[in-house]
C-alpha cells in the first residue's frame, strides 16, 4: 500500500484589536471575514505586475472581489494600501510595501523550521502505518540544493527525513547514530584548514565517506546599487555600515569571524554583530527590507530578494555518510536522484551554484589531500 498524504506546516498572520479580541485572519467588525493571507497574496501580485488587473489574475480574483480585499483592510488599518497613477501603474503604499516586507521576513525565517517540524511529523505518523518501511534521516543547514533534494524526494519509499541543524550539530547527531546523512560546508583556499579544524572530531576517516552535493559562491550582501559603497570585510568597521549575522554556531558565523580576524577587524567594532538569522534567505531579506546593510549568505539569496552581492568565498557543500551504509537500497536510491539529469540541472541553474560534481562519491582524503 502506498499512502501519498504530505504534511505542510505555514506561518499564519493575526489581527487584534484595542479591545484584545482577536481577530485570526481576518478584517475586524467585518460580515464576511477575509483571510489576511488573501490580503497579502494580493500585495504580493501588485509589486510584481504593477497593476491590479494582473494580480488579479496571477490570484484568481475577480476585479471586483480584489479592491473589497484591499478597501477592507485599508479600513482595518486605517491607510492607503496603493498608490495608482495612469503613467506609472499601481504601486504600493509604504505601509504595503512594509506589510509585504515583512511577511518575506517571515517565511524566510520560519519556513526552514516548519519544513522541517512537517517532515519530522510525516516520518512519525508514517512509522505507525502498514507497510512502512525504514527511511533516510539527514540532518543539515538550510540550503537550496538541500531543499530541492527534499522535493526531489517527495512522494518517494523510502522517505527521506529532513531536521535543519548547523553542521556541528548535524556531525555530532551522525556519530551518535541519530542520523544517516550529515551536511556541512568547507569554504576552498586558507579558510578550508581553520574549518576542517572545526570539524575534525567527528569525521573519521576509516568510517565515513562523502557525497560531493555542490560548490556555491559565498559573500556579502548589499542593497542594489550598493549606495554605500561597501567593498569587503574590512567595511564593517565602518560605524554608518549596519551588518546582520548568522545564528550562533553556525559554520557560516565562524567563517565571518574568520575573515573579519584577516581584515584586521575586531567583533567589537561591527555594528550588528549579535543580531541573528537562521538561513541565507532571512539574511537577505533583513537586508532588502532595510533593516540591515550588509550580511554573509550564499549568492542565490541575494538575487532572489534584488541584491548586490560581493563574492568572498566558494564553498562545497558535503553530505558524510557511513561507508557501512552506503549499499543500502534507500541510499543507492538517494545516490541515483542526487545524480539524475533533473536534479543536476536544478541545482546547475542556482545563481552560485556549480553542480558538475554533484552525486561525486569521495573519501575525506580524496577530498582534502
């Protein structure tokens, strides 16, 4: 028996009001509520077409229906939602553009984690039905080769579990036998050794051997244009140059430390140093939203959210697995999607993203002579 069911889990605006009834997607003193993400679906459009008539039908909504949406909310909130001017189309407003703004902020920064809870709920219910059979666990930090490889993956027996963690975390659950495939990165050139280093504890080389999954350009974000003028590491001195991190424990944390000691700069003089985010995509989007001017992540992010990006590094992104289980059927099954002509080709088209090598077994010494 096959059962084709898919968990998802998404992140849900809510609304309250002075008098703290709360109001769940929905308008306020409204006969016939509309869901908030309908309101946000419907911004999202706008910027995208610059008119209503084609968010319209990028939404699935009649002419009619869309300006009720949007009149209600302005209601709501008490604000024009949209700016329309004959020659230059419909724009949003500051508050919609904020409003929109912020829910990417969002997605990108809870997303990896509700992916991950979902994944985790589908292999616990699928554990309690017939004919299940074992799965692939893979533990690893948000990336977007890695989060193609679970698409890749959908639908498919056995499953293949997917929990985000930082690559020490993902190594040390590896060793422990929590998981079947641990994902790390090693950035080429002088910072390979410090890193490595990193991770020497728990990649043996008499046990494990790798999966090459990519090679990806790494460095800093900026606004488009880049308006102040940042060129490298060194500019984050700069006390008008406001920087956005990664979370703590992170491999690509460390690596910022890393070349900021080569810049000759110290953490203390970084403003924004402790302010965190979990994934590349948050990192970008605290930037585009005008929070932030400038952040590490990979260089894919960075053109999603129309940012400038300043290459520092490349790094390859590993999966270690057991030499012990290498032949097993779930594995070999993993190995021929990995190296499938759609998968490569997906991966191939990252901006950033060089896939030559992907699906490429190695063994530690092959990979780092």
């Amino acid at each position: 028996m096959t059962y084709k069911f898919r968990i998802g889990l998404r992140a849900q605006w809510t609304l309250g009001s002075d008098d703290d009834s709360a109001v769940v997607g929905a308008a306020a003193a409204v006969t016939a509520p509309v869901p908030l993400q309908d309101m946000l679906a419907l911004l999202a459009a706008i910027d995208a077409t610059g008119n209503i008539a084609g968010a319209c039908r990028a939404c699935g909504l009649s002419y009619r229906h869309a300006w009720g949406v949007l009149r209600r909310f302005e209601g709501i909130f008490g604000t024009q939602l949209l700016i329309t001017n004959r020659r230059q189309g419909t724009q949003l407003a500051p508050f919609a553009q904020r409003l929109l703004w912020a829910n990417r902020r969002i997605e990108a920064r809870l997303m990896p984690t509700l992916d991950s809870m979902a994944s985790e709920l589908q292999e616990e219910l699928e554990r309690l039905l017939p004919e299940s059979g074992p799965h692939l666990r893979l533990h690893a930090s948000h990336g977007f080769a890695v989060e193609s490889l679970m698409q890749h993956m959908s639908g498919r027996k056995p499953g293949l579990e997917l929990r985000y963690r930082t690559a020490i975390e993902a190594l040390a659950s590896l060793e422990r036998h929590e998981c079947d495939l641990a994902g790390f990165q090693v950035p080429l050139g002088d910072f390979e050794s410090p890193i490595m280093e990193r991770y020497a504890q728990w990649l043996h080389a008499d046990e494990y051997v790798l999966i090459h999954l990519a090679v990806r350009n790494t460095g800093l974000f900026v606004t488009a244009g880049n308006p102040k003028q940042i060129r490298g590491m060194a500019d984050l001195a700069r006390p008008d140059v406001r920087f956005v991190n990664r979370q703590i424990g992170s491999s690509t944390r460390y690596l910022v430390g890393l070349m900021l000691q080569r810049a000759g700069v110290s953490i203390g003089e970084v403003q924004g140093y402790e302010t965190n985010e979990f994934t590349h995509m948050a990192i970008a989007a605290h930037i585009a939203s005008g929070m932030a001017d400038t952040g590490v992540g990979v260089e894919t992010a960075a053109c999603r959210f129309g940012l400038d990006f300043i290459p520092l590094v490349r790094e390859r992104y590993f999966f270690a697995i057991r030499k012990s289980s290498l032949e097993t059927p779930a594995m070999q099954d993993l190995l021929s999607i990995m190296r499938s002509f759609d998968y490569v080709g997906y991966v191939g088209q990252l901006v950033g993203y060089d896939a030559r090598d992907t699906g490429r077994l190695q063994t530690l010494e092959e990979a780092f002579a």
